[in-house]
C-alpha cells in the first residue's frame, strides 16, 4: 500500500473518534491526533485496536507510543505491513 | 436556617412510556408496559414476561457527541441519559457549559453495573483477548458509569457520586439530593437512578422462586401487586430522573416548580427482628416512615396518597400493616394508595425514582393513578384497609402530599414526603 492508500484508510478508522469532522477531511501527514482532531488521549488506545483489525497487524507498545500524528502513524503501519 | 428544597425538572424512561407526556398518559390511562419476552422462554426461566422500555437507542444520537455514542454499549447508562438530560432540559437549562457548574451535583443510583457490558470483559479476558477491551470498557462497567456520562454531559461540578441501596436505591438518591441542598452543600442536584434488568439479573431472581409465574400467556396481567392471585413481582427496567433546587435559587431564575420535597428517612431494619437479607424488619419500615413524617414537619393524617413499594409478594400484606402502624391509621381511613409495578413491573433500583417522578406527576396533573389487576384484592390486605382506599380506576382529585416508600434487600429503607408547592 502506499501512503497515500495508507492515509484513506486511516482517515476512516479515526473518524468514530472525532468530532472535528471538517479537519478530519483535510487531514495530512502533519495533522496531530490529540490537539488537531481533539480525540481524548484514552481512545488513542482504540485507535490502535481499530488499526490492527483493519490491516491485520499487531502494534507493540513502544510503535504506539510514536503513533501520535498521521505522518508517524503511517510510518508505523507501513513498517508493520513489510 | 435549612433551605426548602423544589422539584423543578422530571425525566423518565420507563416501561410503558419513554418521556414525561407518554408516562403521564399512561399513568392516566392505565397502560402495562408488561410485555412477553421469547429469549426468557428460551432461557427456560419461570417468568417469561418483563417490563421493558420502548427505548431507541439512536435517539441517544439527540443527547451526546457521537464520539461519545460510539463505543457506548452499557442499557443502564442509556436510560440514565435520557432521563438525566430529559430533566435537565425540562427544568429550563441547556446542556452546554464551559465553565464547571460549581452548584450543581449529582447523585444517581443503580444496583448493579451493566452485566452485558461485564460479559463483553470476562469473555474477551477469558479468551485471552485483552489487549481488545479498548478505552471505554472500565467506565461503563464500573458502578459509577451512569453518574459519570451525566456529570460529565452537564459539566455538574458539586458533589458526584452514585448510590446503591438495592430497590431502595432510588428513593434514597431522592433523600440524599434533597439532604445536600437542605444543608448547604449545593444549591442544585440532579437525582435519580438507572436499572438494567439483563438476562443475567433476571435469571438469579428468577432463581429465587419469587416472580409471577402463572401470568406468562397474559404478560399485562402478570403484575398484580396486593391481588389474591399476586404470584410474585415482575422484574422491570428503565431510569427516573429530578431536578431538585434550593427554593430561592430556583425562584431567582423563574424556574417552573413542580413539587416539594418536604422531608424524608433512609435507615436499615440491621436484619434483626424478623429481617433478613430478604425481608424488612417491620420495625425498621414503620420507623423510616415515621422519622420521614417527623423531618417532614407534617401530620400523618395530611398524606393523601401513599405511593406504596408493594411489588406483588407476600410482602404486600405486612407493608400495609407497616404503613397502618406508622401511620396510625387503618380501614376507612388509610390514605388512598397505588402501586405503579402494577403497570411496569418491579424496576428494582430504579423503581424509586420513576415512582417518584409518578408522584410528583399526580401532584401537578391532579390525579391519582389506577392499580392495574386489583380486581381480586387479596382479603389479608382489606382487613387492614378498606378497599375504596386501592383505586382501580384514575381518580381525578387535588393530592397535596404524597408518601413515597421503597424498600430493599439487605433490609434497607427509604421514605420521602413531597408535597405540592405553596
């Protein structure tokens, strides 16, 4: 998948958890989860529970705790996804 | 100098009707929320029939962000919001705060934590799973869940906490509410309590040999509290909600007041004298009902309904003669008196606040609402009182003060006196 492919889909799994739906729609890779999108910091924890349902991988403590923009987010996805 | 403290905003969610106008019309009218339930047949449980609110869950979409929605599972915390907010916007407020309400608190009970929610837990745990129990498991299944999403909806910045006193649960959220601002404490507390009767609360009762089991092909005749065929109670569930205020704060904002409450008791029978973990020390009940009178600073003969606890066991029959005692009044005499599990079933924690949201609707509309399936008042009782005393049709009348009962394993008890406002 390339970022791009990446971004669309992740773009998806956030949304149930934003209710900034405006920037949600522009997001790019720059775009901080907690202070961009206004998610609550305890639902980071299902974001990542959501990712590893989406693309099937598992996320180990330390790649979630990079996890915390988009661009950092899609770096941890495409390395799970080597 | 104790403020008087006002009822100014009801909210319910129950069995035969979602929102105070439903409520009110079937309390008016009569109509059983008692329904037939084929997953208690399938369950091979003795009582197949169940009080059980015609609730959307999308309506929840009206009440919070859908952040919040999403991930939300827990029944109870659902009721608790819709009657917690219900109340809060019939008492003339908004929702949205950015400031903490500093006055404000909050006090809403339940008898248990959603048992479905629970289930979701031990079983992921169990499968080794629980790396995908997410975020918002712990605060739905801990006791306070339903406290906190209406706190938290409201911005309440007083005191918040959640009580839990069995089937005397919702009454004494009433009490403890009304205590605060009484006090001082708070100038404003939104009181009430949320019951989720799942299959797993119903299946240990139903255990207990204690619900109706000879109504299951007639489910609205099924709840028949101090009928000679009364069999057993009918579990039911749902959520009842006020909005109590100091008087003076509520009159500085013109607030709509519904009622008064007047006073109240909450005590323990200890388990002693014939109480147990399921029965009520008579000593006990007659006490609470006493002390409620003496705080409310009335005469027994001025109470004109009493909202009774009566469930539809054999307990009915000493509840009155604790009422008779207590009261020091029998047959011609006795207040007239109603049950309203006779229409919803027995909605166990909280039954309190949705019988008491029913009294201070009887208050204001000038009514008192019919017992249901009292067509064959059970001869124990009418040795007690006369049977004028159980109304079986509405009766269209001024109610100036209302006794309002529960009581509760553990041989708990609660009583409030509310009455209308002058």
């Amino acid at each position: 998948m390339t970022r791009q492919e990446i971004l669309t889909e992740l773009k998806k799994v956030i949304a149930p958890y934003t209710t900034n739906k405006e920037m949600l729609a522009h997001i790019n890779e720059d775009t901080d989860l907690i202070r961009d999108l206004k998610i609550n910091s305890a639902n980071l924890v299902d974001i990542m529970i959501d990712t590893e349902a989406t693309y099937k991988i598992e996320i180990d403590y330390d790649s979630a705790d990079k996890m915390m923009n988009v661009g950092t987010c899609i770096d941890v996805i495409s390395e799970k996804l080597k | 100098m104790h403020s008087r403290v006002v009822v100014t905003g009801l909210g319910v969610v129950s069995p035969n009707g979602v929102g105070v106008p439903a409520f009110l019309n079937a309390l008016q009218n009569g109509i059983s929320g008692i329904k037939f339930i084929p997953r208690y047949q399938e369950l091979n449980f003795s009582c197949h029939v169940a009080g059980a609110p015609d609730f959307k869950w999308d309506c929840l979409a009206d009440y919070i962000s859908e952040v919040t929605l999403h991930g939300l599972k827990a029944t109870n915390i659902g009721y608790g919001l819709v009657a917690a907010l219900d109340a809060w916007a019939d008492s003339g407020m908004g929702y949205e705060t950015d400031e903490p309400r500093w006055e404000t608190g909050c006090v809403f009970g339940n008898s248990i934590a959603d048992t479905e929610a629970m289930k979701n837990v031990i079983t992921r745990v169990d499968n080794k799973e629980a790396k995908k129990l997410g975020s918002r498991v712990v605060e739905q299944a801990m006791n306070s869940g339903v406290t906190s999403y209406i706190s938290g909806r409201l911005g309440l910045g007083n005191r918040v906490t959640t009580n839990s006193a069995a089937c005397a649960t919702g009454t004494q959220a009433v009490l403890m509410g009304y205590e605060y601002i009484k006090h001082g404490y708070a100038k404003r507390m939104l009181v009430g309590s949320a019951e989720q009767v799942d299959t797993y609360v119903y299946g240990a009762f139903d255990s207990m040999r204690i619900l109706s089991r000879k109504f299951n092909d007639r489910p609205e005749l099924a709840s028949r509290p101090m009928s000679l065929t009364a069999g057993g109670f009918i579990p039911g569930s749902g959520a009842g909600a006020l909005v109590l205020e100091d008087l003076d704060f509520a009159l500085a904002r013109n607030a709509t007041i519904y009622a008064e409450v007047l006073g109240g008791s909450s005590n323990c029978g200890g388990q002693r004298l014939g109480g147990s973990m399921t029965a009520a020390n008579s000593a006990g009940v007659t006490r609470c009902i006493k002390e409620a009178i003496v705080n409310s600073g009335i005469s027994p003969q001025r109470i004109d309904l009493i909202s009774g606890h009566l469930t539809a066991t054999n307990a009915d029959r000493q509840e009155i003669q604790n009422w008779s005692d207590a009261l020091n009044v029998k047959g011609g005499d006795f207040p007239l008196t109603n049950s309203l599990k006779s229409m919803i079933g027995h909605c166990l924690s909280a039954a309190g606040s949705i019988e008491t949201v029913a009294s201070v609707l009887q208050i204001v509309h000038k009514f008192v609402h019919p017992n249901l399936n009292l067509d064959d008042p059970n001869p124990v009782i009418t040795d007690i009182i006369s049977v004028d005393r159980l109304p079986v049709e509405m009766i269209k009348k001024e109610i100036n003060i209302v006794a309002k009962a529960n009581f509760g394993f553990g041989d708990v008890n609660s009583c409030i006196i509310l009455s209308k406002y002058n």
